[in-house]
C-alpha cells in the first residue's frame, strides 16, 4: 500500500549550443574597411538559460590555404540576457589583421569556453580555435566570417 507519492528528480538539461540571431553584416559576404574602421555586431541566442558565452574575433581565420597567419582580437564573454540572447561587438581596422594577400574576420561562439591553443592545435592544427572546452573536447561549429579586402599592407 502506498504511503505518498513518488517522487523522482527532474531529467538532466540537455545543452543546446548557441546559435546566430543577426549580424550586421550579411556573412560571408565581402566587406571593405573605411578610414575610421568598421564595426561588426552579431546577436547570439543559447536555449539554455544559465549558459555564459564567450565569444572569438579572429583575423583571417580559418586559414585554408596555410599562408597567411591567424590572430585572435579579442576574446568577449557575455551571460546570456532573459531573452535568451546577447550582443557581439567589434570595431576593427586594417591595423588589426597581419599582413596577407586576403584577409579574413572570423567570430566562433562556445557556450563551453574554448580549449587552450596549443591542446586544440594538436587535434586539428588547420581549426585550433574551434574546440570547446568539455572533456572530451568537442568541435564548435557556430562560427560565421567575412572576406575583407582593401587592407593595403
């Protein structure tokens, strides 16, 4: 006979990974520098509420043709607001890319934090900053860049 209900615990949270809301500008398209610099914007949504997103701007990145060298701007990290989504910003110029024939913004999202580069490195030396940081780490796929050209170097 019982005496009570039965209670059970709730089932574990699933991560779901941070996904692309908007940019400011169309990806993958072509964009030129003027004097003063451009200013890049991306909106990243995650379903999950208590995940923290860090966010990577990445000169000319991934580099498929192993001749020009990559560099990280900047790393950001941003709690995810109520409405489940957060902000990205940069303002770059010319100065901020190494020198290359083409040159390249990437910008990754990790809702896992990112594996340090030289461990990535040894998984994929071509993607080194596209691993999170879960053990075993996982590859992030949430990732948009731009081709930039007009940087004279």
């Amino acid at each position: 006979m019982p005496v009570g209900p039965e209670f059970e615990d709730p089932p574990p949270t699933v991560n779901q990974k941070p996904y692309f809301v908007s940019a400011n500008h169309f990806p993958f398209t072509v964009q030129s520098f003027p004097p003063g610099g451009l200013l890049f914007s991306v909106q990243v949504a995650d379903p999950n509420v208590n995940d923290v997103l860090e966010g990577k701007w990445i000169a000319n990145y991934p580099d498929y043709q192993n001749q020009v060298t990559t560099k990280e701007i900047t790393l950001a990290t941003r709690s995810v607001n109520m409405d489940l989504s957060t902000q990205f910003e940069l303002t770059t110029t010319c100065k901020d890319f190494p020198a290359a024939a083409a040159n390249s913004l990437a910008f990754i999202v990790s809702d896992r934090g990112f594996l340090a580069f030289d461990d990535a490195y040894k998984f994929d030396p071509s993607h080194p900053y596209n691993f999170d940081d879960e053990q075993p780490p996982q590859r992030i796929l949430t990732m948009i860049y731009w081709p930039i050209i007009g940087c004279q170097q």
